[in-house]
C-alpha cells in the first residue's frame, strides 16, 4: 500500500490518460481496418461491422474517463463531488480489475499487450481512488 501511495496523483492520472489514448488509438486501427478485428473482443466479434460499432462505442467511453482523470489530479473544494469521483474511481478500478481478468482470457494481443495496459491503468486508478480528499 505504502508503494502505491508513493506515485504522485498527477503522475497516476496522466498515465491513465497515455493508456487511454493509446487504447482509442488500437480502436481506431481496428476502425480503419489496419489491423484485424479478430484480435480484440477476445476474437468473438463475427464481422468487421459488429466488431467496428463495439470500436465507436469504446471509443465514446473511453473519451468519457478522461474528465474523471483530470478531476482526480485535484479533488474538488465541494465534498458532494469529491464523493462522486471517489464512487467513479473505485468503480473504475473494480471495472479495470474485471477487464484485467477478461484479458487474461482473450487473444493472444490481448493477453500481450492489452493486459499490461490494463494492470498498469487497474494500479492507477486505485491510486487515485485511495487519495483522500482535501
């Protein structure tokens, strides 16, 4: 615990931030088709359209994290929000744990390079979900 808490708020969400950007970049090469799609969703998606409309939705959600991100930087003077980050930061860790778990268990990319982003992002956000407020 002590470890963790040694990273800097700053520093734990402008890693995240880096991941996510690099996890919309992976989908927007999947969208243009420059790699294949079979090698995300755990290579269930049947088509390249159905693995394409899953691509823009993550895409969406994943530009939705980084105001939270921003907001864990500094918490908020007003206790009311800082008790909402704090629901979305332990709610994004325990997802990122889950989806640490559900890489494990997908392709060969996935279990790779997308596991490793996702136990690095799954560190963070417990670094930033643990920081008390000020």
């Amino acid at each position: 615990m002590n470890l963790i808490k040694k990273i800097n708020l700053k520093t734990a969400a402008y890693i995240n931030i880096a991941i996510i950007l690099l996890v919309i970049f992976c989908h927007l090469l999947i969208v243009f088709q420059i790699i294949p799609f079979s090698w995300v969703n755990g290579g269930r998606s049947l088509t390249f359209e159905s693995q394409k409309q899953s691509s823009l939705i993550s895409i969406s959600i994943l530009f939705l994290m980084i105001p939270i991100n921003v907001g864990a930087m500094k918490y908020f003077l007003n206790k009311f929000l800082n008790i909402i980050l704090k629901i979305l930061l332990y709610g994004l860790f325990i997802y990122f744990v889950l989806s640490l778990i559900m890489q494990l268990f997908g392709t060969l990319f996935e279990k790779t390079v997308m596991s490793i982003l996702c136990l690095i992002s799954t560190l963070m956000y417990f670094r930033l979900a643990i920081e008390k407020p000020k």
